[in-house]
C-alpha cells in the first residue's frame, strides 16, 4: 500500500530578478528567477572542481589555519612590531569577518613568514608555502566588493532605499570581471589566478538566484537625482519603476482630492478633471526626468532635493519623502535593539518604554555629536 503524498507548496515566484547589464529589454515572461540546477557552478561537488579553484579554497583553509596558530601562539604582538596587523579570525555568523581574515593575512604575509621561518616553526611555515598570493589577492579583491556594499546599505543616518539598485548593479558588474570609475566607464578587472573565475561565475549565479529587485528599490533610484535615469537597467526595468512612480501619483491625487468638486457639475467636470490629473502626472514626472541637476544637489542625500523643489513636483516630493523612509536593510533597527540591551538589565526590568525611548534617543543624539560637534549649528 502506498503512503499517501502530501503536496508540496510551491513558493511564490518573486515579482522581479536583478538586471541584466545588457541594453536588451525583457518581457515579463522572461523575468524569472534562474534555476540552481541550470548553473554548473551549484552542481559542482569538492572531487570534481578544476585543480586551480581548489589552490583557492586551500587558500583560504591554509589562512584560517594560520590565524588560529599565531594567535594560540600570542604571535600577533610579534607582527606588530615588525610593521605588520595583527590578523583577524573569522566567524561563521559574521561572513564578512572572512574578509578581513585573508585581508590582514594579505597585509602581513612577509612579516609572518618571517617570523614563522625560525627552526621550530617548520611545519606551520610550510603549511603557510600552501598559500598562493596571487590567489590571496583575487579573493582580497572579490570579497571588498561584498564588504563595501555591506557597508553601504547598512547605513542609518540618510536614506537608502536607492542602495539596493546601486549594490547589486554594483556587484553584478564586479563579479562579470568590470569595475565602474568615477565616469562610468568600465574598468576590466585582470585575475591573477585562474581559479579565481570559478568562483565569481559561482557568486554571480547566488546573486541572480537569492536577491530580487522590487518597484520600489527601482522607483526610489528614479527619485534620487544621481541615479534617475537608472543608467544600469533594461528598458522594461525602467518602463516597471515610471509605471509605478505615475500610479503612485494617481493615488496621491485621488487622495487629496475634494470629493464635493464634481458633486454638482456633471460629467463634463468629472471628464475635465480626469483629464487635467493624467496630463499633471505625466508633466510631473516627465519635467523631473528632464530637468537640469544643480551640483547642490549632487550629494548622497536625495531629501533637501525634495525639500527645494516641493513646490514645484508636489507629488513627487511627498512620494520620495515616503519611499525614502523605507530602510533597504533592517541593520538600523538591530543596532537599536542591540543599544537597548545594556539599558534594559535585570534591576531595570520594569523600566518604562517611553523612558526607554528617551533612553536611546538621547544616546543618538550623543553619538551623532560626537561624529559632528556643530550637527545643530
């Protein structure tokens, strides 16, 4: 007898993927999440990778086998003094502390090695010949890319929501072997290490695969005056973030409109005004896209932007404003949480959370001052 089969439920298929770089438009059909099983990078057991994308991994096994040495060894004062950093473990919770593993053992590798070369270090110091350099510096470089990111979207202080158009562009590009100057011109980016393109091949597909654009990251990037001509993105991404931008405009119209204007006037009011609201959205956005950018305004903070110009885009500055209160990553609120954790202790359990509030407010504003003294001068 055979057991019966309970059916799986299928998750939900994400709305948008990451775009392409190509100038070639999509259709919604083609607009889908890749499948792990297409890429031969996710299929790829330990036995069957190529000689060279192992020298990394031994690399990288070599590396941390290295740092728990010097530090079981209290060698780290040792590097210091002869000019190098003292090198940093990583954990798994914190992946990004991997970076700055190979990192410090980049910056500290010939100070280390001679330490390590005395007599009674010869195993670890051939251990130590199964790091390859050139390897060491593809991986150095590949990583800061992640890091920097990290850095960027995790920001609390400005808006962000835009961030996650520029990282993962930003990323896509890295990772296809091009770095972006401050022109945006392509840089190509020359691997010292062979194996080192198995692995962007591997990230790439993840980023393709785990992260999805939503039309608001897309229509915040609009409404942010460096980034409104979404540069970086398809035609059919950049009809998704205008569509949305002009329905969010409707409905801020719809909503402040007086519901009496037409009440007594007939349909010739009612087709009037239905006309005027789709001609003023289309010239709000449309004078917007077009506009000339003064360098004022040429900064990471998009709102004094808004804030200058709401007389002139109402609808727009009001969507901006509600767009970027939106934070692209939760960081900001876990490092508020992780702030009240000391506040609240066992002989403070009954505090009251309004003075909570004002606990951790007034702590903001102290490290705020801290950074800049003259914040409300």
């Amino acid at each position: 007898m055979q057991a019966a089969t309970t059916p799986t439920r299928q998750p939900k298929k994400p709305k948008f993927i990451i775009e392409s770089s190509s100038d070639e438009s999509l259709s919604e059909d083609d607009v889908k999440t890749p499948s792990p099983l297409k890429y031969i990078e996710s299929n790829t057991s330990l036995s069957e990778l190529t000689s060279k994308a192992c020298e990394l991994l031994d690399v990288i096994t070599t590396s941390k086998q290295l740092v728990k040495y010097v530090k079981l060894c209290g060698l780290n004062k040792s590097i210091q003094d002869a000019g190098g950093v003292v090198l940093k473990q990583a954990t798994v919770v914190r992946w990004l502390s991997l970076s700055n593993l190979l990192e410090s053992v980049d910056l500290s590798y010939e100070h280390v090695r001679s330490i390590l070369s005395k007599p009674s270090n010869t195993k670890q110091s051939f251990k130590l010949n199964k790091i390859n350099i050139d390897g060491l510096k593809d991986l150095v470089r590949l990583l800061t890319v992640f890091k920097d990111v990290s850095i960027l979207v995790q920001t609390g202080a400005r808006p962000s929501l835009h961030m996650a158009y520029i990282a993962l562009n930003k990323l896509e590009h890295h990772l296809n072997g091009n770095d972006v100057d401050v022109n945006g011109d392509f840089i190509p980016i020359d691997d010292r290490h062979e194996g080192t393109v198995f692995f962007r091949k591997r990230l790439l597909q993840l980023l393709r695969t785990m992260f999805t654009f939503d039309e608001k990251h897309l229509a915040a990037a609009v409404l942010h005056p460096l980034y409104r001509k979404l540069t970086f993105s398809t035609t059919y991404l950049k009809g998704i973030a205008h569509s949305y931008i002009r329905e969010q405009i409707d409905e801020i119209l719809d909503q402040f409109a007086d519901p009496d204007d037409h009440s007594n006037n007939g349909i010739d009011t009612l087709s009037t005004t239905t006309t005027t609201t789709a001609v003023f959205r289309n010239d709000e956005l449309d004078k917007y896209l077009k506009m000339n950018i003064e360098e004022i305004h040429k900064i990471p903070n998009p709102l004094p932007f808004w804030k200058h110009y709401q007389q002139k885009f109402p609808c727009l500055s009001l969507l901006a404003r509600r767009l970027f209160s939106i934070p692209v990553t939760s960081a900001a609120v876990e490092r508020s949480f992780s702030a009240a954790g000391p506040a609240v202790t066992e002989r403070r359990s009954s505090l009251d959370p309004q003075t909570l509030n004002d606990i951790l407010f007034v702590r903001s504003i102290q490290n705020i001052l801290e950074q800049k003294p003259n914040f409300f001068s």
